[in-house]
C-alpha cells in the first residue's frame, strides 16, 4: 500500500487549486531546443552550488518564434527578481535591458514566457505569471523538477498555458498543461552529443573539454589546500610565538608581494585604457555599419533617379550623390 503523508497531501490540494483539469483544446504546438533545457539545468546548478541551498528560487525567460499556433523554444536567459513580504517581485528594468540586449542579437527573438523549478505549480508561480503578462498577454510557463528520476522517455519538465476560469463566480488564472515536443538542430546534436560523452573512468571515450576542466579543478583544489595550510600557519604564529620561522615568513612575504595588485594607479590606468580601446572598437563598428546603410540608401536612390531619367518620365537633370 502507498503512503501519502500530510506535505504531499497539502501540495496535491494546492495543484488542484492552480492547475486545470478541463483537456486543452488550445491546439499550441510548443517545441523545445535542449539548449534552453541546458540553460535552465545550469541556472540550477550554478546557483545551489553558490547559494548553498537544497532548493533555490530561479526565474528565467523563454524567447523564440511564434507562428500562428506554433511556438519554437530556441533560447533562455536569466531574469532577476526581489522577494518582499515572501512575494516575488521580478525586476522589470533589469528583464527591459536583457530583453533589448538579446534582440540586438536575434532580432527574430520574441519573449514567449518563462521558467521555474519545482514539483508542482503554486500560488507563487500565478503571482509571477501575472507580472509576466506585462510582457505576453499570453506566456508559457516552463517548470523543471531537478529532484524527479529521469526516465529515457520522460524529462522532468512541464509546460503549461494560462487560461482564465470562473471559480465560485470570480475570474481567476490557471495553468492548464500543454504538450510539447525536443526539436534539435545540427549544431545543437552534435553540441549536446560532446556534453553528453564525459569520461566515467579510466581508458573511457570522454569530452576534452571535460579532461581539461577535471585538470583546472584539481590544480584550484590544491591551490586552496596549500593556502589554508599557509593561513592556518600564519594563525599559529600570531598566537605562539614559538613556532615562528623567520625565514618562512620571509618567504610567505614574498610570495605575497609577488601576488598581482588591483589596487595601484598603474593597474587602473592600464585597466582604462583597455577599456576605451573597446568601447572606441564597439564606437568605430557602429559608425562603419550607418555608413553602409547610408552607402545602400544612395545607391538606390541613383539607381531609381537613372531609372526615372531613361524612361523618359523626367526631362530634368538630376545629379545623384556620390558614394560613400
């Protein structure tokens, strides 16, 4: 017999209350690219690793293409958001600058929704989609469950639409799931087939990317380990007396003198002047890209006044402008 216990007997009443039982007749086509799923499994990652947290709060943007009712998943970035009085407030400057920051780079990128982590839908997650609606009047809500057994049919993502339903005479929201389909490029296979090799073990077919990161990490791993043995030194020094070597704190000085300093005028001019060569480099791309819009505008308009002059639609002498 299954034990259900009191917390997912609580979870289970709160899905009922934000989730849809009625079939979706929507007719949304929705596919995924693995890289957006790769995004979001490394959003996790990083940020339990750097929060020391079984189960961080992460928001991120699905953008893509949408064409009628199909809707392709292509790419994700991380969005930055304020818990107040346990709310979740989604920063909207910082997703305005992100949002023009990726279509300055793919122009044909729209935002489609956005993802989260967890087992199920919450009361939280209507909050943040109704912020979402900013944005979309109609987004996608990508949900991952890190923590699910991953199947080789089944991946432990949800994808759900919004639908607005009467509930004791009162419009409320609800998610509703939908169906979605892995859509992969050629790039994308052969990218995700070099993740998905790494070395399990000696003679073993892995990544060199993976054999190089293994080397940085157990080099860091001994710098850290050495450093603390220093430090831990250096701690016994200052309380006993003792044990002091005056020729090994000559040579910690000087290995720390050695170290280099972020803090010098000489490393802040240096810094500056790296800076401005790349933003005069960013300046002079800019200018050299209006000046060929500028140079195509003029050859189309010689091309159209020669056009007028050979046809005889105008007698007049017109003189076009010369090249750029």
């Amino acid at each position: 017999m299954e034990i259900i216990n009191d917390n997912e007997v609580a979870a289970q009443q709160t899905v009922s209350t934000v989730v849809s039982n009625a079939p979706n007749n929507s007719g949304l086509m929705v596919a995924l690219h693995p890289l957006t799923l790769l995004n979001i499994s490394d959003h996790f990652t990083r940020v339990r690793m750097q929060e020391q947290i079984q189960s961080p709060q992460v928001i991120g943007a699905l953008v893509g293409t949408q064409t009628g009712r199909e809707v392709e998943i292509t790419n994700s970035f991380e969005l930055a958001f304020d818990v107040v009085d346990g709310k979740v407030i989604v920063n909207a400057e910082y997703f305005t600058t992100k949002q023009d920051q990726f279509r300055q780079v793919f122009p044909q990128f729209d935002f489609l929704g956005w993802y989260s982590l967890g087992r199920y839908p919450t009361e939280i997650d209507i909050e943040i989609h109704k912020q979402m609606m900013t944005w979309n009047e109609s987004p996608l809500f990508l949900q991952m469950n890190p923590f699910d057994i991953v199947t080789s049919k089944n991946l432990p993502i949800t994808v759900y639409e919004s639908i607005i339903d009467l509930i004791d005479g009162q419009a409320q929201t609800l998610f509703i799931k939908s169906q979605y389909k892995i859509e992969t490029g050629e790039a994308e296979r052969i990218s995700v087939d070099h993740v998905a090799h790494t070395t399990l073990g000696e003679g073993g077919e892995g990544s060199s990317l993976i054999a190089h990161l293994t080397t940085q990490r157990n080099a860091i791993k001994m710098l850290h380990t050495r450093i603390k043995i220093l430090h831990q030194y250096l701690a016994n020094a200052k309380t006993d007396e003792s044990c002091v070597d005056h020729d090994v704190l000559r040579q910690i000085a000087g290995l720390c003198n050695r170290l280099p300093t972020i803090d010098s005028a000489d490393f802040r001019e240096e810094f500056l002047t790296e800076y401005n060569d790349v933003l005069l480099t960013s300046y002079l791309a800019t200018i050299t890209k209006g000046t060929n819009c500028i140079n195509e505008l003029v050859d189309k308009f010689n091309i159209a006044t020669s056009t007028n002059k050979s046809g005889g639609r105008n007698r007049h002498q017109h003189q076009g402008f010369p090249n750029f």
